[in-house]
C-alpha cells in the first residue's frame, strides 16, 4: 500500500518535527487516544514536571569552572569530579530535558549543546579540593543527547501513523471518523509500541468483559449453591 503524504514527508524530513507532532495530535483525537494526544502535546509545549519519557532523561559528568586555583585565575576549565562527594555527583550527572521539541532540535544543533548552571556547589569545592575557589560551574550537555531525543520523537511519530495508516487508510486528509468502541483496539497497539499508558476500555467493551466474566461465575456459584441444597434435601 503507497504511504500517506504525512508519513513520507516526516521520513524523507520536508516537513519540520512540530507540524508532524500537530497532525499526530489531530488524528489522536480523531481515535480518541487521550494518552497520544497527550505526548504529543507535551513533546510541543514541553513537560510541566520531571516526569519524563525515558529518552529524556541521561547522565553528565562533564563540569567545568572558573575561578581561582591555588595561584592560578583558571577559566572554563574541567573539574575534577573529586571536587565533588559522591552522593553530589550522583544527583547532580541527573539530567531530565523538559524543554519542546523545537528548543531540543535547536539544541541538538549547536556545536557546544547546552550547559546547566551548577555554582550552586562553589562551596562544597571549596571544601572539597581544600580551597579551589569557583566563581561558577557549568555542567556541559552534550548536543548527541538531544540528538537522540529528535530522533526518538521522529521514530514515534512514524510507528504511530504506520500503524493508523495500517487500520484506517491513507491519512492525508486528517479526518478519520471512527467510533471510540472501534478505535480501541488500535489505540492499544500504539501505546504498547510507543510504551504509553494503555487506554482505558469504553463502556461498550467494558460491558462485553464482564459479561464474559462475571456472568459465568455467577452461574459457577449458583451451580454450587444449588448442589448443595439438592444434597441437603436427598440426605434428610
């Protein structure tokens, strides 16, 4: 089957990464899929917590700092991680990317990436290397960080509409009209490929699921109940 217009132009890049986000988000609606439209979103207008995909999060332990080293003015230099205990380096390597995904592409495209202000830990340096004094530290963000997370929202917004193409048709009209009860099935399937929440069930398939399940241990212990009378009744 020819690929849609959408699905084509994202993978050969002549449409930029947010547009692609927004189609996703108009066909998430479309097939009632809460949890897609909602990562969608957050990849557009960034993550309101820490809370995460796990493709934005990753470690650094590359700091730099300036100030004065014994008799030495030294300036955006490495610091020794020894300048730090372990427990600070452990938290502070933590590095969880918020931002959109166009402040991530931009990032991604700068030679030096990004740096995070860290001269909070002047004095624990001091400490520390017995006197090195910080007038501030850069922890550096690698741009092969964000790279990675372009590429991983690319790849996730392919699998979803590949899958969409696969039980709806070409999508380059953006319009699919489909009943929740019908779209669940292939909501599923996206979420689990692109590790999602699951989607709660709508009534109707609430419905047939305990039909199918309670209604027959309503008639096992019924069962049960009623041998047990008959059995009752013969032994007298």
């Amino acid at each position: 089957m020819p690929k849609s217009k959408i699905i084509l132009a994202i993978v050969n890049n002549d449409i930029s990464i947010d547009k692609s986000l927004m189609q996703l988000q108009v066909l998430a609606h479309d097939v009632h899929n809460d949890e897609l439209q909602e990562w969608a979103e957050h990849e557009l207008t960034g993550y309101p917590t820490e809370d995460v995909p796990e493709y934005r999060k990753a470690r650094s332990l590359l700091f730099n700092y300036t100030g004065i080293n014994g008799t030495f003015n030294v300036k955006d230099a490495p610091l020794p991680l020894g300048f730090l205990s372990s427990e600070t380096l452990d938290e502070v390597s933590k590095v969880i990317v918020k931002e959109d995904i166009l402040s991530v592409q931009q990032m991604s495209e700068s030679d030096s990436g990004a740096y995070r202000d860290l001269s909070i830990l002047a004095g624990e340096v001091y400490k520390q290397s017995g006197g090195v004094q910080c007038v501030s530290i850069r922890q550096k963000i690698p741009n092969t960080l964000y790279k990675k997370i372009v590429a991983e929202v690319k790849n996730r917004i392919v699998k979803a509409l590949m899958i969409l193409e696969e039980r709806y048709g070409n999508l380059d009209n953006l319009g699919i009209n489909i009943r929740e009860p019908k779209s669940f099935v292939g909501n599923l399937m996206i979420n689990e490929a692109l590790g999602l929440p699951q989607p709660s069930a709508p009534e109707p398939i609430r419905s047939k699921i305990a039909w199918k399940i309670i209604v027959p241990i309503i008639i096992a212990v019924s069962g049960g109940v009623l041998m047990a009378i008959i059995n009752k009744i013969f032994s007298l």
